[in-house]
C-alpha cells in the first residue's frame, strides 16, 4: 500500500521552523495557491522509495508561444527525454527522483521514480502560452524544498538538482525576480542543492542578469543561441551534471562548486 503525501505547507512551515527557509521565503511561498501548486508536484511518498539515499532532478521547462515561433518544441523535447535516458543509464538510478512542471504551471509527472518518469512528447507538450518566469521558479523551488523535507523526516539523506529552461524574460508573474533570489540563497546556505537555469537567445533578453538577479550563481548560467545544436548542447551539459551529483556526497560537492558540465 502507498502512503499519503504529506501536506506541502506542513513540510515548508516546518522547514522555516528549523532554519532551512527565511521569513523572507516563508512569506513568498505562504500563498494558499502556491502550496497547492506545491502539493501537485510531490509525487510518490519518501515511505515508497527503497534507497539509502535520494537525489531529486527537477525540470522547469518553457511552454511559452515563442518556443513554437521559433521552432524550437522538438529540441526541447529531445533535450528534456535527454536528461531523463542519461539518469535511467546511471547506476545510481534507484536513487533518483524527477519531477518535471511546465513554465504555465502543467505538471507533466510529479516526483517519481526515473524508470516512471514521462518523457516529452506532442501529446503532452504544446508550447503556446507566456512567461511566468519568477511565479513558476518560487513554485518549482517550494516543491523541491518541500519534498526535500519530506524526505529528512524520514531519515533519508537527499540532494537536489534543478533546471529552469527558458527562452524569455518574465512576462506575466505577480512576483519579482528577489522572491525567487530569497528562496535561492536559502537552499544555497545548505550546500545540498544546485539550481542551474538557461536561457536560449530570443535577441533581447539578457538572461545572465535576469537569472543572476534570481539568486542562481553565474557557474551555473548557461546562455546559448535558440538552435538545435545549441539546446541540445545544453541539455547535454545539464544531463552531465544531474548524473555526477548523483553519484555521491562529495561528487555533489564538487559538482556544485564547478558549474556546469563538471566532470
């Protein structure tokens, strides 16, 4: 029998209660809607997973209309299906979790197992909507936050690794680049998460400062061209990364301070 979820908010109140998120953070994520948003990702239950040790790879990719406009939705699909057959080829596997959400707030799966996890496909991937590049980074953070929680509680040692993919600027969040920069520096201080972002050219977006003004530090920016070659260069640096931090504490270390495609 499965267990049940623990409640989002529940995990993040007590996260704040134990140092890991600032009042600044707790502010930000105490929005009703955030935490059900929160609670959509989290997937299978700590208590379901049989392994000494949990890395949680977390995907943040772009639906926006300007992918499709520039012919881009196959790249992103191939370079997220990437990620997810470089972590089913490592032999850590057993003890790597994906979650991947969509930049408009679509769950594609919430955490689960790599060997469940769903890959992108024309079925479940039409990139035409706008660019709630802040509101969905404080959502996707909040959920990493919170099953990383959920799994201290029960014992066991977890590490994370998160992507936000995007090819704008913000358009259409209610919030500001500093709440995410807030929930950023928290898990910064504990040295057990990487949060890496990229964004592809669209000819005006300077995307080093927007993401530098979202807390994530500058060895784990990348900023490319929006071609095939390029995307697909990314996400393989990405996939890189996501493997070797998963293959040990002091690898996630090292991984962490080197940037990407660390080796």
């Amino acid at each position: 029998m499965s267990a049940t979820a623990p409640n989002a908010n529940q995990l993040l109140k007590t996260a704040h209660k134990e140092g890991d998120l600032s009042m600044a953070s707790m502010q930000v994520l105490g929005n009703i809607d955030i935490g059900n948003q929160i609670q959509a990702g989290l997937g299978i239950a700590a208590e379901d997973v049989q392994a000494s040790e949990v890395v949680l790879v977390t995907m943040l990719i772009d639906d926006s209309g300007s992918i499709r406009f520039g012919n881009n939705t196959q790249h992103m699909k191939d370079g997220h299906n990437l990620v997810l057959a470089s972590l089913t080829g490592s032999k850590q596997k057993d003890g790597v979790l994906a979650h991947t959400r969509y930049l408009n707030g679509k769950v594609l799966y919430p955490y689960t197992k790599i060997d469940d996890a769903l890959k992108m496909d024309s079925q479940n991937y039409n990139p035409d909507g706008g660019t709630p590049l802040y509101d969905q980074s404080v959502v996707v953070l909040g959920t990493v936050l919170a099953k990383t929680k959920e799994f201290e509680d029960a014992g066991v040692p977890v590490r994370s690794v998160t992507l936000i993919a995007s090819d704008g600027a913000d358009e259409h969040s209610h919030g500001r680049a500093r709440d995410v920069k807030s929930i950023v520096s928290d898990m910064m201080s504990k040295e057990r998460h990487i949060v890496a972002a990229m964004g592809f050219e669209d000819g005006h977006t300077d995307f080093k400062k927007v993401f530098s003004e979202m807390g994530i530090r500058d060895e784990w920016i990348l900023t490319l061209g929006n071609s095939p070659k390029e995307i697909r260069k990314a996400f393989q640096l990405f996939s890189q990364s996501a493997v070797q931090a998963s293959k040990s504490g002091a690898s996630f270390s090292k991984t962490a301070l080197g940037g990407f495609g660390t080796p």
